[in-house]
C-alpha cells in the first residue's frame, strides 16, 4: 500500500494557490475552499505589513494534548501561508489560544491568560484575539465569554480549525468598525480534509493524525463530546503523509488517535492498526514509530506480534489503567478487569521484554473507596511503570460521572494522591538507576537550553538523555552510554556510530 502523492509539500501549495482563481467565487469544496481564502488574505495582509512598514506576527499557543499540539501545527502551516510569522510574544497581530478542557484547571488557566490579555489589545486595538479547541466545543464556555471576554474576536471548536482563512478574512473584512464576536463552533463532523498545509514544530519528528474523535464514554471523560465520535483517516492518506514528511527530513512519527487500537474500524475496507502500523514500518528513510493513545480493552494479539518484530516501533507503550479497582473500572465503563489489565502487561513483556511502559491514572473517582485505592497501588507495584501520569479526578458538566454520588472527600484524594506519587516516582527512580551502564540509542533533538554544549535526544523508551555533542547531530540517531540517572532523565556519554 504505497502511493506518490505528495500531500503537503511547499511546492505543491504554493502551486495549488497559484492556481486559484479569485475573481470566481468561493468554491464550495475543500480543501479548494481554503486555498481560495488563504490566496485572498495574502493580498489583504500584504497590504497591512507595507501600511505598517513591518511584518505581521501570529502567536499560537497551544494547551492539551498531542491532538491539540498537531491542530496547532496545522493553524501555523496556513498562517505561514497567508504571510503572518511566528512569534512568542503577546504582542503579536493575530493571537490564538488553541484550548484544552479534560480537566478543570485546564479552563481555568485560558480564563487567566484572557484577562491578562486586556491591557495588550489596548495598546494595539487591531490585534485579533481568536479562541478554539476542545474547551470551546462547551457551550457554557462560549456563553461565559461573550459576556465576560469580550475583547475575543474569533471562537471556533475542534471540528473546523482547517477553516481559519476563512474565519480570518471574514473578521478581517469587517474591522474595525465591528466589534461584533464571530462564533464558528460545529457540533460534529462526518468529513476529513486532507491536503492543506502545516508546520512542524520539529524538522524531524512529527505526530500524525490517524483517527479523530472517540466513541469510548468513559464516565469521568469530556473527550467524546468535544471531539465527536471517532473518524479513522484512510491508510492511504495517512502513509502519503508519512512519505511526505520523510522526504522532509522526518525520522520518528507518533501516530495519534484517542484510541489507536480501534483505528480503520469504521473505514468502507476496514483496516486494523496492526495493519497500518506494518504499512508505515515499510516507509523507507523512516527510523522510529512511536503512537498513543493505546485503550487496554481493544490491544490486540495482532499488535502485540507486530511490536514484538518490529524494527522501528519504539519499545515504550502508554497503557492508561486510570484505576486498579475492578468495580471502579466497570462504573468509569472501561471494560476490563484489573485481572485482564496484569495479564495484558505479561503478554507485553512476553513478547517486548525492554519494553517502557508508561499510564494514566485518576485518584478520587466518584465511590473510591480505600480499598479501591488499594488495587490500584498494587497494579502499580505489580506493574512497576516506568512513569506515570497521576490525575486528581475532576468533575466534568455532562458526564455520567458527575452525577454520581459519593464524590471523595478533598483531603482524602490529597493524601491518597501523594501516596501515589510518592510510590509512582519511587519506582521510577529504582527503574531508570537499573539502566545506567548500558548504551541506548538516542534520537539528538535539540542543543541543551540551559548547557550549549550539550545536547538532548531521547531513547526508544522515551527517556531524555543529555550528552556532549554537536548540533549538526540534530535529528540523527547516535548510540549513547547512560552514565548517571537523575529521575527523569539521564546524563551520557556518546559512542562513536561504528560501536
Ligand atoms: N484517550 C486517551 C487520553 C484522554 S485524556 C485515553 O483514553 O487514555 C488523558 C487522561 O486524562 C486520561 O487518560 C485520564 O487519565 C485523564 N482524565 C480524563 N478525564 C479526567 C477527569 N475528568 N478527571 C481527571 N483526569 C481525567
Ligand atoms: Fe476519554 Fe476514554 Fe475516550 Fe480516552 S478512551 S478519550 S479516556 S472517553
Ligand atoms: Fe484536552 Fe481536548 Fe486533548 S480536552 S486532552 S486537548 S482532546
């Protein structure tokens, strides 16, 4: 399953915008659509930078997940077209939170940023403030911020962010004499639309979307209802793609779906992620695959042969267990045991034995009790993660969970929370401290921010390891000796290639 479609490459663009013809009107499918707005705004924006006598600035900062980090990736790739650069600063032309709701606090860090974003669009009134993502798929978010928030220009959700040209000119064309909010949030999508442009944060690694959305429900999860139900890319796309980029200079990819082990199941020729995942291993030029999110009730024993003989599946596996509890697990609607999580993780190990293996898990879900908590403290000493993500479990408006009686006590979850972490990091640092001593091959990706004349790679299993070397290294893969453990991460020494 090869093709040579070339999905995304400047060249190809720039061609595509060549060929658009504006004095026609709009056409009505995409990604032709687009291509017509981005064309127009150019001359809208080329016009704005000779009246200001500089460029334009876009600042797009990006909360959640790896979903959220690609979409960003995406915006940026049709900002650069439009002719807008990049910066970091707040006081920038166009400035786009792209927002991430799983977890209270993930609102109410936007709520801060947006207030401190008063006093910026004082001092420069044409600024465009936008907002998008999942937390403004929420419409109490929306309604909060038409009356609290109303410096914010544009709002749209996570169903329509390849539509910011057109959201863009729309706003643009009516400054500044409205004030007026646009508001573009959709309540789902059937439709995928490929062939637009993006910009990578790295050269040489990237996430690929390989599915959308998610038809899981898990009962504490706000996932499904912002992100819609679940949508898999054709394989052909997808590996157009992943040739695309490799061509680019792409070395690791980390395919991406909420729940990749459903992957291709509701695509006309069904495809399983096993299968996809041997057509990407084929992709010549490409090093390392790394993918999550990885649910354990849908991990099959086809996968699991598949990672065992793989050359470039990377020996890390997130493996979210979110409690130890079987009664929890069935009333968070998880759909498997405790039993059935251990035994997966033996057949893992079975087959990948250096495997990383890495979780998810929520303290102070609603009727936890301490014996609960109990089976999940003995999952991790069992299991012996090599790290963990710990949550505090946060009520979200419209899930089953919030309804449920019995929420824990605060100070309960506090103290059952440090115990977690306590035992989580424990763990972590007895099982980086077993890996000094042994060589690792490491994927250079960035000079040292604090120490220039280090660098900074990661190893199969994910770990970070800073090493002296060169930064001509930068997306290669070097071995490298593991010299003393810090926690999180390691200090090595490189190897010359040839060892
Ligand atoms: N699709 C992925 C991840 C979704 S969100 C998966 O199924 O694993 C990432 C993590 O946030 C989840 O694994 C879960 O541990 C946590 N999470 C989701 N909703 C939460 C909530 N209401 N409170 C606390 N943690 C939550
Ligand atoms: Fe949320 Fe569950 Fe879907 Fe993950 S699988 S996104 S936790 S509903
Ligand atoms: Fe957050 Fe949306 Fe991801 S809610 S975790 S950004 S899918």
């Amino acid at each position: 399953m090869s093709t040579n479609r070339d999905v995304m490459n400047r060249e190809e663009i720039e061609a595509r915008i060549e060929k658009t013809d504006i004095t026609l009107p709009p056409p009505k499918t995409e990604p032709d659509r687009q291509y017509y707005f981005m064309k127009m705004l150019r001359t809208v924006v080329e016009e704005k930078k000779k009246e200001l006598g500089r460029p334009l600035y876009a600042n797009i900062t990006t909360f959640g997940c790896q979903m959220n980090a690609r979409d960003s990736e995406k915006i940026a790739g049709i900002m650069n077209i439009i002719g807008y650069e990049q910066t970091d600063s707040n006081e920038a032309d166009f400035l786009l939170y792209n927002t991430c709701t799983v977890r209270e606090n993930a609102n109410l860090k936007v709520y801060g940023r947006l207030g401190q974003l008063k006093r910026q669009k004082e001092k420069n009134p044409e600024m465009v403030i936008a907002l998008c993502g999942c937390m403004m798929q929420e419409p109490e978010v929306v309604e909060k911020i038409k009356k609290s928030y109303r410096n914010v220009d544009i709002i749209f959700g996570t169903h329509n962010i390849y539509k910011i040209a057109e959201l863009l000119l729309s706003k643009l064309s009516d400054r500044p004499e409205s004030k007026k909010m646009l508001v573009d949030v959709w309540e789902g999508t059937t439709e995928i639309v490929e062939e637009l442009p993006n910009e990578r944060k790295y050269s040489f690694k990237s996430g690929v979307n390989i599915m959308f959305g998610c038809n899981n429900f898990c009962s504490y999860c706000i996932v499904p209802y912002v992100r819609g139900r679940e949508r898999s890319r054709e394989p052909e796309d997808i590996l157009a793609e992943i040739e695309c980029m490799v061509r680019d200079g792409v070395v690791e990819v980390m395919l991406l779906g909420q729940n990749v082990n459903s992957y291709g199941k509701n695509l006309k020729k069904p495809v399983s992620f096993a299968e996809l995942l041997e057509c990407v291993e084929k992709v010549e030029g490409l090093s390392r695959i790394r993918f999550m999110t990885s649910h354990p009730k849908d991990l099959s024993d086809e996968l699991i042969e598949v990672m065992g003989r793989s050359e470039k599946i990377c020996r890390q596996l997130h493996l979210p267990l979110q409690s130890g509890s079987s009664r929890l697990l069935k009333t968070m609607n998880r759909h498997y045991t405790k039993e059935d999580y251990l035994l997966l993780v033996r057949k893992i190990r079975r087959a990948v034995p250096d495997i990383s293996l890495t979780t998810d898990i929520i303290v102070g879900f609603p009727g936890e009790t301490e014996e609960d908590f109990e089976e999940t403290m003995d999952v991790v000493r069992q299991v012996e993660f090599d790290s963990a993500f710990t949550f505090i479990y946060s009520k979200r408006t419209g899930t089953p969970a919030a309804a449920m009686e019995e929420q824990v006590p605060e100070a309960v979850v506090k103290e059952r929370f440090d115990r977690l972490l306590a035992l989580v990091q424990e763990i972590s640092a007895r099982k980086t401290e077993k890996e000094v001593g042994k060589v690792h091959e490491v994927l250079v990706e960035e000079v040292n921010e604090q120490d220039s004349s280090l660098l900074t790679g990661r190893t199969s299993g994910n770990y970070i390891v800073h090493f002296a070397g060169e930064a001509k290294q930068i997306g290669t893969v070097v071995p490298v000796r593991l010299e003393e453990s810090k926690g999180f991460y390691y200090m090595g020494v490189q190897l010359p290639s040839e060892v």
